[in-house]
C-alpha cells in the first residue's frame, strides 16, 4: 500500500559529512540510517549523487552511471542499500531526465558536429524569446555553430530531446540500471517539461511556459516509460515534480488506471504568497487561497483514485516554518501545527530533512553566503532593475533555496557535529538554533509529533484510506478537515494564526489522538490557542 508509507528526502550534500571536507556524503548518510528508522519513515529519498559539475547541485548530470566522488563511490551506494534494506527502508534516486550538464559526452559530442548527438537536444537557428527558470533567456548562442540550443534552466542544463527515439531508449537504460541495483523509488524531476512544441514560437503573453508544460506527448512518454522500466516492477514507488501543472493533467499523471506515476508533486500551494504570481515580489501568503488549492487538489485526486506527495518543504523551497508559521514567537507550536495539518490529508507525505526538528530559514546576514546559482543569478537581475540592498536583501533572505539547503545541525559540538571542516554552506544563522540533539532530548519536541504522525498513519486505516472533506473553508483563520472511513471519523483543526481563535463547534465527544499544546480534556474547550492544533477520532 502506497498510502500508508512515509518519505524522507535527504539533500545529500548538507546531511551528515563522514570525511571532514564539508560536504555531506554516502556515508553520512549510512550512519544516520538508525536515526531515520526510529523516526518511522519508509522511503529515503536521495537528490541526485551522480557525477555533476555541480553548477546546480547536482540537478545538472554529466553521467548517470557513476557516483560523484564528493559523495563517495559506487561501493558506497551498495553498501547504503544494503544497511537501508537491513532495516527495512527504501532508497529513492532522484533521475533528471529533462536535460543534461552541458559537460554530458553527448552535448560535447553535438558540440563537436556530430549530427547524431545534435539531435539528442534542440539547437535551432532562431531562438524565441523564452525565460529560463532562473532568468535571462532560455536559448544560448554557440558562436562555432551558428545555432541556439535550449536550456530551460540554468545555461548549463541542456534540455532532452524526447521527440528522438534514441533519447529514450538511452532513458530507459538509465532508469533500469538503477532499478536493477537496488532502487526502489524514483523521484522524475521536472518530469511534465519533457514534451516540448513540434514549432517553437514566441510567446507574447507570458514565459514560454505555456508551450511546454504538460505537452502534447508527454503522458505517451510517461506511459512507455512505466512499461518499459519501473512497471514491470511491483514494489516500486515514483513521483513526478510538476511545474506549472494543473489539476486535470496532476489527475491523469496519477491515476493508476492511466499507468503513469504513483505520485506526484505539484507547487501550487507553495506560490500563495507570490505577488502577482512573482517568486521573487513579496506578500503575506494568502490563507484562504491555500485552503481553497488543497482542497481542490485533495478532492479531485480523491474522485479518481490517485495520490498526491503532502508536503510544504524541499530543496527548493524556503523553510515553512518562516513561511507559513511563526518561527520566533511560536517556534514549536507553529512547527507541530504545520506538521498536523499536511501530514493527517489523503496522500503520501514527505517529510524533507530538518523539517521533523524545525529547522528555520538560513537567516544568512550576508548576500555573499548564499551559494545557489539560482539566487546567485536573482541577487544580480534585482540589482538591475535597481532595487535597494536592503529590498534586495529581503527578496533573498525569504526566497533563496538556500533556506533549505543549509546543513542538519544534529548537536552543539564544532559546525553543529555536521562536519569537522569547513561546511559548504554555512549553517543557519538562526538564534538559539535547536539541533537533532535538543528534540531528541524533549519529549515535546517537534521530532516527536512527527513521530507520532507516522504511527498514527500506520495504526490507523482511516488516515492511509479515508475520504477528505474539507470544513469552513472561507473561515479566515482556522484549517479543519475530516478524513473518513467506513463508521471512523478523525477530525483535524488547525489555527494558521498568532492569536486566539474562538471557535464553538468543536467536537466534544471526540477522543483527542495528537495536539500541540497537551490539551487533556475537550470539556468547555470553545478556543484554540495561537497555532493550535488538535486531532480527533469521533
């Protein structure tokens, strides 16, 4: 049962440094294996090892078969599956199957003219005025040439040609080869761009995007792709990161009639506090527009049997609890109540590393400390289009991935127990930073809350199978939802507010499973406390 498993992501490089050089590692990662098992989790996802320039951390492979050194070695990689599977976990890869590292031998060999190898990507003679995700334009000039090549991300990440039949034939073979070592999830990035336009034309009405998300053969892909590879398996999980998607199209990605994916991620709900639909224009999130997304989502997955990954942190995301809770007043309540309120909806949650312990934003005081290229590539466009440093400075401290890149403090020794050199990335700056070792030692900790979430997903069948019916949702303060299953009815609140909320119409005969302030009784209870949240079963 797929609904009854937990995810951890693990961003490799600021998880656990076993050999001092700063950089988290395969081994870290063995070592830390104990700690995830107690934790409950099933699945480890990984964000990519394999060798990589590392422009985008790994987002831009260079080859799909070897492991990169920062990381370890193939051996390593065996011996981590080998300890996962020794306690019963999982381990997700994480396959960028939209577009290579420029440095990959096949862009170099299309560099070098050959034809063959030109048409594993797109260079054309004219380019449109698409932006890349992380700005400027999407097609850059090779000046040896004469021809535009696509990359829809960074300038280094080619995009695939799925249209040649030889690119996936070359996908498959990467997919089963890792399948057949061991994999037992996939995580497909960015999966929904793979089907680009048979013409490429301007776009006068917005990015570009348009022309490419969710495209004409893209769920003809993603079919052939399942039969030929992960399907022929029983035991494993994907997912698909969509960008730009929408509900029709999340639907039939996952709708196991369709044979496509078991999951997928969509980001809707993460852009509510986008002025003007802009990532990097600031404004409060917008609570009901948050409900009233999940909702839809929730509901239209549940009317064709699909599931969605329940999340509110990645790698690319900043920190929720600076986002969407209250991370200095309200540091552990809004933590758990965050927690609560993904974690108990219809789907697969995932649960990204520091997010159990409630690991902030970077608070860097400097722009110089940031080191996502991304960010890097914003700090200079917000600088042209002359904002201050100090808008600047806002922009980046709320938006940066960064937020969520910096290293696990596990303990208070040297760099947080984290490394024995110099980290990467430094660790948050946050004030009073809580480590693993601090929520290991309270029994009120957030790690606890999501530990007992995990049980209660597990013990409870109405939770892994219930319906979702979302309640008040116009009301401006309060999430509340009910899962259902057969005659068992568990009932979630959620205070998304830094103050008191009367509220009359809570259940008084419920049996109280989880709450954040250790509520003992419902008797005369008409109120919930700042970033409360409680859980019945009535």
């Amino acid at each position: 049962m797929l609904n009854n498993k937990v995810v951890y992501q693990i961003y490799p490089k600021s998880f656990m440094d076993s050999n001092g050089d700063g950089i988290g590692d395969v081994q870290g990662i063995i070592s830390k294996l104990d700690y995830l098992k107690n934790l409950g989790v099933d699945v480890i996802w990984l964000t990519p090892i394999f060798v990589s320039p590392q422009r985008d951390n790994g987002y831009d492979i260079e080859n799909y078969y070897e492991i990169d050194p920062i990381f370890g070695t193939m051996e390593d990689v065996e011996e981590l599956f080998l300890e996962a599977k020794s306690r019963d976990l999982d381990i997700m890869f994480d396959m960028v199957l939209n577009h290579t590292s420029t440095k990959h031998e096949w862009f170099q060999k299309a560099l070098k003219g050959d034809k063959t190898y030109q048409d594993y990507y797109f260079f054309k003679e004219k380019p449109t005025n698409w932006e890349s995700k992380f700005g400027g334009n999407a097609w850059e000039y090779v000046e040896d040439m004469k021809l535009y090549y696509l990359h829809l991300f960074d300038v280094t990440q080619a995009d695939l040609n799925w249209e040649n039949d030889a690119v996936f034939e070359e996908v498959c073979k990467i997919v089963n080869f890792w399948l057949d070592k061991g994999v037992k999830g996939l995580r497909f990035d960015v999966i929904n761009l793979i089907s680009k336009p048979e013409v490429f034309e301007d776009d006068f009405e917005g990015d570009g995007r348009r022309f490419y998300s969710d495209g004409k053969r893209v769920h003809e892909y993603l079919h052939k792709l399942n039969q030929e590879t992960f399907g022929k398996h029983n035991d494993v999980i994907t997912v698909g990161e969509l960008s730009s998607t929408n509900i029709e199209n999340g639907v039939r990605y996952a709708d196991p009639k369709n044979q496509e994916l078991s999951t997928i991620f969509n980001f809707h709900h993460l852009k509510v506090d986008y002025k003007n639909g802009d990532k990097w224009a600031l404004k409060p999130f917008d609570f009901i527009e948050l409900k009233q997304i999940l909702s839809s989502w929730q509901y239209a997955m549940q009317e064709n049997d699909a599931l969605m990954a329940l999340f509110l942190n990645n790698h690319d995301q900043p920190r929720s609890i600076s986002r969407f809770g209250n991370d200095t007043q309200y540091w552990k309540q809004s933590g758990k109540m965050l927690a609560i309120a993904m974690q108990l909806m219809r789907g697969m949650p995932y649960i990204y590393q520091g997010e159990e312990i409630g690991l902030p934003n970077s608070y860097f005081e400097s722009l110089e400390t940031y080191r996502d290229i991304e960010t890097i590539n914003m700090i200079r466009i917000l600088r042209e289009r002359g904002l201050t440093e100090s808008e600047v400075t806002a922009i980046i401290h709320e938006r940066s991935r960064d937020n969520g890149r910096t290293p696990i403090p596990w303990n208070h020794s040297y760099q947080h127990g984290f490394t024995t050199g110099k980290p990467w990335l430094a660790l948050s700056e946050y004030p009073e930073l809580q480590t693993v070792e601090d929520n290991l030692s309270d029994s009120d900790s957030i790690y606890y809350t999501y530990h007992a979430l995990i049980h209660l997903r597990k013990e409870l069948p109405v939770i892994q199978s219930g319906n979702i019916e979302f309640l008040e949702l116009d009301h401006p303060e309060l999430l509340i939802y009910k899962r259902t299953l057969d005659q068992e009815s568990v009932i979630v609140y959620c205070n998304f507010s830094n103050k008191e909320i009367d509220y009359t119409d809570i259940d008084q005969c419920g049996e109280i499973l989880l709450t954040n302030y250790n509520v003992n009784s419902l008797s005369g209870k008409n109120t919930f406390k700042p970033y409360e949240a409680l859980v019945l079963k009535i």
